[in-house]
C-alpha cells in the first residue's frame, strides 16, 4: 500500500471526505420519463478524460456532460465518479463506492454546479436543507440506486458489515476481531466522524476513518495491533491518562501502515 507519511500529534485521528453521503438519499427508483440509462450515447470512449482525483477537472466535465473519469480514497473504498456522456437531451453519469452504486440520466439544463456539489455531500451543511432536499428529489426522479456491483475484497461480503450507528462499545468488540463493522456519529454541527472496519486482508485489517472536510485515513494494520490501546487512540479515550509515550507508539503505527490525506 502507498504511504503518504503524515506525524499526528493528536490521539484523536480523524478523517474526511465530506462526502457522499451522497448515495445519502436513501431511495431506488427508476428514472424518470426515459427509461432506464442505457450505455448508448454519442460519445466515444477515446475522448474521455481522466481527472484523478481533480475535483475541478470533475466539475468542468461533470456541467459540459463531457465523458470523464474521477476517483479519490473514500471511508467504503473508493469513491468514483464517471461522466459516460450525452443521451439525447440528457446526461449519463455514475457514481460508485465499494458498497453501493448511482445510474443516473439526468436532463442537461440541471446539470449544474449546485449539482455537482450535490454529489461530494456539500448540502448536508447547515441551512442548506432546501438545496438538498431538490437536489435528493432530482436522485430520486433520475436515478437508480443500487448495491455496488463491484467486487469486494476477499472474504468481505456488504450483507455482512455491522451496523453499529454511534455505539462506541459495538465498535470496539468488532475493531479488535476485525469485523467488516460502521460507525457514525456528529461531533459538531454539519460534522460527521465515520469509522468503517472492512475486514481482513490476510494477516492485517483493513479500516478507513473520515471526518466531514478535515482528513481521510486509510489503514491496512497487523490483526495483533488491533488492541484496546489502538481503539482509545482513535476516540480519544481516557486520553488525559495517555502516556507520551504510548502516544508516540500509536502515531508511529499510523505513519507505517497508514496513508493520511489531508482534505482541504
């Protein structure tokens, strides 16, 4: 795995991708008046560009329904996002992360930056409500939502993962054994902490932590540093009692089997 090498001299480690909570809206429905999406349209896969992780790449190609191609680390994976091109009077565009994916073919004229920026969360903010509430209205009118077809990794099946809301204690016992497990909870307002435990990869375990526009952290660590001590460092608890040292030995942890990317 890359590492990108980042000192944390905090024991609360959080990440972020503000996100997408997007696949938020909650709803599967068939688009509107149309059809289905079909792959059909009228451009070539030869003109397709490739943003990376650009988001201002993204954003150019995404309002022009120009085909393009995005990706970036996400706390399921990988969140991407792929414009396939014109349909008419209509844009088609997917969007997807390891546990579930978005078809949509949605009408050029609302293909907008308020779009855009619907679809990295940035309406879940405070006072935007409104905004969100159209925007989710336009995903439920034009788009189908479904469990991701892409394949997760071994052994790790989305029907399997734990639901543990914002229980610490149901986090804890299934961080320890590496169990494919989510935890959310809102630490300020518009700011959401997400802990999501994928699974085993061999003889380590696989987790990602985000929190809305700060950091993403994405660790691949040895199942026999999966301890209490590591659980506390994350939710900063008994903090005050952490010893410098047990500190130094944590954040050396997320320097070696971490890579941590500051969002913003």
């Amino acid at each position: 795995m890359d590492k990108k090498i980042l000192v944390i001299g905090v024991v609360v480690i959080v990440v972020a991708v503000g996100a997408f909570l997007l696949l938020g809206s909650n709803k599967t429905t068939a688009p509107a008046a149309g059809g289905a999406p079909t792959s059909s349209g009228n451009t070539g896969a030869g003109q397709i560009t490739n943003c990376s992780s650009d988001q201002t790449c993204l954003s150019t190609n995404f309002i022009a329904c120009s085909p393009a191609t995005f990706s970036m680390p996400f706390v399921q994976g990988e969140y991407a996002v792929r414009v396939i091109g014109s349909e008419g009077d209509k844009c088609h565009y997917n969007i997807s992360t390891l546990a579930l994916s978005m078809d949509c073919l949605v009408p050029k004229e609302l293909m907008t930056m308020v779009r855009f920026m619907h679809t990295f969360g940035a309406d879940k903010e405070l006072g935007s409500e409104q905004v969100l509430a159209n925007q989710t209205s336009l995903d439920t009118m034009y788009c189908t939502e479904k469990a991701s077809s892409g394949t997760p990794d071994e052994g790790i099946g989305t029907s399997q993962i734990t639901n543990c809301s914002s229980d610490q204690s149901c986090l804890r016992t299934n961080f320890i054994a590496c169990s494919p497990t989510v935890f959310s909870m809102t630490v300020s307002p518009g700011v959401e902490y997400v802990f999501q435990i994928v699974g085993s990869e061999g003889d380590k375990c696989r987790y990602n932590i985000s929190e809305t526009r700060a950091l993403d952290l994405d660790c691949l660590m040895p199942k026999e540093m999966m301890t209490n001590s590591r659980f506390a460092h994350y939710l900063g608890l008994g903090a005050d009692n952490t010893s410098k040292q047990d500190l130094a030995y944590q954040n050396s942890l997320d320097e070696e089997y971490c890579t941590i990317i500051i969002i913003g």
